[in-house]
C-alpha cells in the first residue's frame, strides 16, 4: 500500500543541508523523498551524493515483504549506493529518468543509506588512533571518528602543566584553515607551516594532562589527516616558595583590594569576608578564566628587589601569568601557587610565598625608581585569593 506523498513529506523532512547546485535545483521541481511506508527520514545533499537516514518500523505479520521502497531525488542518475557500511549491487540501484529519482528497496529498521551520483564510491574509516608525543616521549593518544566532512579526534595527553608549542604532523594537502585544536577554555585556529607540520603560532597554556580535541575539516579523508600531535618545549610552571607569615623588612605592601586596574570577571572584595586578612580586606574569587588584575607598585630606588604574595588556595594549586610593566619577568611567566588548605577563613589557611630570589626560584627583580605595573592573569580555570604583594629589598 502506498502512502500519498503530501502525508509522507511532513513526516519524513526531519532535516535538508543542500550543498550541491544540482541538489538545490532539483529539490525545486518537486518531492525529495517518497516512501511506500510511513516512518522517520533525513535527507541531506553533499557534493556527491545523498545521506539518507531512516528509522522505518517492521509491520511484522502484517508485511507481504521483506522490505520498503524508497524514491529519492537527486541531480544525476545514480551510479553507487550503500547501505550503511555495506555497497549497494548495481542491480538494486534504480533509475527513474522522468522524475529524476533514485529508486531502492531497504530493510525495515533504522539504517544509513548513501546514493552517489558522481566520482567513485568510498566511505570515510570509522576510527583512528592518533599518538601524542611529549618532548619525544609517548604522552597519551586520540581516539578519532569520521564523518564525510571532516575528522573530529579527542583523548588526554600526559603532559603538563606549563606552556609548551604544539606541532600537528599532518598528510599532504592539509591546510592551517582546516585544522583547529582545543584544550580547556583555549581554542587554536592560527597555524604556522614547519618540516610538513603545522605548529600552533604561539605557544599553548597546558593544565596537568589536558583534554585534547582535534577538528580537521574535508571532505574526501580516506585516512587520518593527522599522524601525531607533539609537545614540544614544554616549560613547567615557575614555583613558589613558602615562608614565615611576617612581613619583612622595609617591604614595601600594596594591599590585594587596592588594584588599579581589571579585566574579566570581576574579583569580590568585601571587608571581613575572610579570617586575619592585612588591612580587613582581600582579593577573592579570582577566576583562572583570563581574568587579570593590575596593581602600583612604588619602587623608592633603583635595585634588585623579590616579590611576595599572600595568598590563599583551596584547590590543588592556581596559576596565573605574571606581568611587570607589560613584559613576563625572567623565569616567572606563568607560576603555579600551591593549594594552603583552604580560602582564608581560618588560621593557617593564608600563607606568604616568595616568588623570586631564593633557592630554586626566579632571579630578582631588577627595578628602577618610580611607579611600576604589576598584573596577574588568572589561566586554567583555578581561583586564587589574594590578601596582599611585597617588594623587599634582595639581599
């Protein structure tokens, strides 16, 4: 029995991408799909062929076959089909010229059908596994899914945290346009051309083995575009140290509340929110989001001086980028401060940490007289609270 086309139209165009001209003209001059039997169908044009996805109940005793017929439009008389992962035979690929449709028998059931009307029949691979390498060692890998149109690839790498360049090994004809990486809130669409490779223009922010997920867009992959992603450079964070909760002396303390400049979400700063703050005051819910913070910080006289900060941390550990005047210090471009146990709402939970000049730290600032810019950018997605910063005298 055959449905009228009108009833089976509404039902059935759950979705149409058109992409073809001969497809867009042709879907014009009259129905996309007809079907013998009601049920769920999508149709969408690529530039050689229709996907057909179909969900069509089997009518169980009440069927007289084993099977449904479906007609489909399409811009030029088809030559392959196949029926999920399976080529369709010649035989079983009608022709109707008038109409200018494609006419098939299928299977009750939910299944995928491509009818091709151009070039040679193929489908992409279903999966790949792509290696990550770090620094030359094996780092993790990407497990990656195919679609007609590009290659989506996804896994954690075991690498970081710290700031490390990413290279792409890629197969020929794999353009920077096609190609785009992400890794937390960070997404890399600029690309540089190296040795056969795409390597990320600047380098990337890494948190501790990071999600990794890979996009690359075409249309005719036939395998992975990719061979390996690789680490390289990876520059851990610069530490801190921890010290006595005193101030030293002749520091000189600017109060965390006493920014003069943000951007981004902006921190909390309520006085006695929090226990034995300086001043009855700090900085609070600082995201690790981008957010950035500006202080002033008076240097009396030229010379070396280190930098302090107390803060609190009741995650594992906080990061943030460290600007003076505009430009990263020497060894301290992105620092990691350590977890204190909590966010600074009871004793012990606020600790003063030394950034620069001491054992294993980054060398000392070296300052000339006058107002200078300090900024801290919060990144990878960590909060950090701070109470107060010092510049002290190096010894």
């Amino acid at each position: 029995m055959s449905a009228q086309p009108s009833r089976i139209v509404a039902a059935i165009l759950l979705c149409c991408a058109l992409v073809a001209l001969g497809a867009t003209s042709a879907a014009a001059q009259g129905t996309l799909l007809s079907s013998s039997l009601p049920g769920a169908f999508g149709v969408r044009y690529l530039p050689d062929r229709a996907v057909v996805t179909y969900t069509v109940p089997d009518p169980g005793e009440r069927a007289i076959a084993t099977s449904f017929r479906l007609r489909v439009r399409l811009p030029q008389r088809v030559r392959w089909g196949f029926l999920d992962r399976e080529p369709m035979a010649e035989r079983e690929l009608r022709w109707d010229r008038g109409a200018s449709q494609a006419i098939v028998r299928l299977p009750f059931g939910s299944h995928r059908v491509h009818l091709g009307w151009e070039g040679r029949p193929y489908l992409p691979p279903e999966s790949a596994t792509i290696p990550i390498v770090a620094d030359g060692d094996p780092a993790g890998q990407l497990g990656a899914r195919f679609q007609l149109d590009g290659m989506e690839a996804s896994g954690d790498a075991l690498v970081g945290p710290g700031i490390a360049s990413v290279r792409v090994e890629t197969t020929p004809g794999v353009s920077p346009a096609d190609l785009t990486l992400s890794s937390g809130n960070q997404t890399v669409t600029q690309w540089r051309r190296a040795n056969g490779a795409l390597v990320t223009a600047e380098p990337l922010l890494i948190d501790e083995n990071p999600s990794i997920n890979l996009h690359v867009s075409g249309y005719t992959l036939q395998r992975s575009p990719v061979k390996r992603v690789v680490f390289e450079n990876v520059t851990p964070p610069a530490q801190v140290a921890k010290v006595a909760d005193e101030i030293p002396e002749n520091a000189i303390l600017v109060e965390g509340e006493d920014f003069v400049d943000n951007g981004g979400t902006p921190p909390q700063v309520e006085p006695g929110s929090h226990y034995d703050t300086h001043g009855g005051a700090c900085v609070y819910s600082f995201l690790g989001d981008g957010s950035w913070l500006t202080w002033k910080m008076p240097v009396p006289e030229a010379g070396s001086y280190d930098l302090y900060a107390r803060i609190s941390c009741g995650d594992t550990s906080a990061y943030r980028l460290v600007e003076f005047d505009g430009e990263a210090p020497e060894g301290l471009h992105l620092v990691e401060f350590p977890g204190t146990g909590g966010w600074g709402h009871a004793e012990g939970e606020w600790w003063l940490v030394r950034l620069t000049g001491g054992e294993g730290l980054a060398p000392s600032l070296q300052l000339e007289a006058g107002d200078h810019a300090l900024t801290l950018t919060g990144v990878l997605q960590k909060h950090l609270n701070v109470d107060y910063l010092l510049l002290v005298p190096a010894e």
